[in-house]
C-alpha cells in the first residue's frame, strides 16, 4: 500500500477534505440543467443527507495515483467526524465540531485546521442545502444509483464535491473529492451503519504526545 500524502488523506473527509489555499477570484461554476424530476431526486437526496445525524462505517479510500487505504469512519451532524486508518497508514484524523486535528504516528506530527475550512463541512454543516451557498454542477441518473456533483457557489476554485447514492432504497455509498489541483479521491463505504449510537469519545482529540504540535 502506498503512503498517502497529508492532503490526499484530508482529501478523503469530505469524508474528505482539502486544505490548499482558495485562489482569488474564481469563475462561478456553471450549475446543471435539471429536469422536474431532476429537481425532485436532488431535493429527496437533500431531504435524506439532513437526516444523517450519526453515521458508522467501513471504507475504502482511491487515490488517484492509484494508492488505495482503509479504515474507519465514525460521523455524527453537526461537525464532528472521526477517520481511523488501518495499519500501515500512522494517520489518524478527528472533527470535535469545530477544528479538525491530523495526526501523523510515523512523524509524530500534529496538525490543525478549522472544520469550516475544509470540503468536509459540506457532509458536516447543520443543514445540508443543494441551493443557494452550493451549486449541482451534474446530475446523472444511472441504473440504481444517482450521481450528483457539486461545488460551493461562491468559492468553486475550492474544488468539487460528487456523491453517488444508491436509489432503492436510498442511502448514500460514495463520495468523490476533487481538490484545488485537479486530485482526485474517492471514498466507498462498505456496510454503513446510519442513525446508530456513538460515544462522544470519539470525536475528542486527546493528545497523543507529552508536547503536540499545535
């Protein structure tokens, strides 16, 4: 298994989340042509990801340079997230809601930034909305399943955001991550667990060094 770099692992929050810098200033991203039934599918898949509250779930992340990891992902609305990598990836990442910690067992790095800040806080916020403050640049409706891209309205530059939903019943399955730089990541869950009960534990950062870096 190849290593993973710092942003593709962050890339893989939202699920997962890229922390380049936004440029300036960035053409809007032109927004999808919808049918009425277009309309009605991504206002059902809007229903479905704000009932989300807590999610629990085996994954595998691709990266596009063909690297490949897995883990678990522990999810509960708003802001809070916790990814734990299986051996031999030393990462391991943890939202408390408001500030999202990477940590680096090999180097023994830790390193910080806002939730706010990241791709994640799409899945995260407290209202999901496919309207306004985020533009669907793609819907595509294939057998069983719906694909539906998108970008934040006022920061495209930020990168892209595509869920893959399966339709019958409806439930989310992938997320795919373009950051900044065109980098690709996709991350599939496997037998995901919705609405279960989880401890709040997990989404406590707890220092894993005498002195973290902060």
């Amino acid at each position: 298994m190849t290593q993973l770099s710092r942003r593709s692992l962050l890339a893989s929050l939202a699920a997962a989340t890229a922390v380049a810098a936004l440029p300036a200033r960035a053409a809007q991203a032109p927004a999808a042509k919808l049918s009425s039934q277009d309309q009605g599918d991504v206002l059902q898949v809007q229903r479905y990801l704000n009932d989300i509250r807590t999610l629990q779930s085996r994954f595998q992340q691709f990266a596009q340079d063909g690297s490949v990891s897995s883990g678990t992902i522990y999810l509960q609305r708003p802001g809070k997230m916790r990814i734990v990598y299986d051996p031999p990836s030393p990462v391991l990442i943890v939202s408390d809601g408001s500030d999202v910690f990477y940590w680096d067992r090999q180097l023994q790095q830790l390193q910080q930034i806002g939730v706010e800040d990241t791709p994640a806080w799409f899945l995260l916020r407290p209202e999901i909305q496919l309207t306004g403050d985020v533009t669907v640049t793609g819907f595509r409706r294939e057998p069983g399943v719906l694909r539906i891209a998108m970008t934040e309205t006022q920061h495209p530059g930020q990168g892209s955001l595509t869920v893959v939903m399966s339709e019958r019943p409806l439930e989310l399955r992938q997320w795919t991550v373009i950051d900044p730089q065109q980098r690709q990541i996709t991350v599939a869950l496997d037998d995901p667990h919705y609405g279960v009960t989880l401890s709040p534990d997990l989404f406590v950062w707890i220092d894993q060094t005498p002195n973290p870096l902060r």
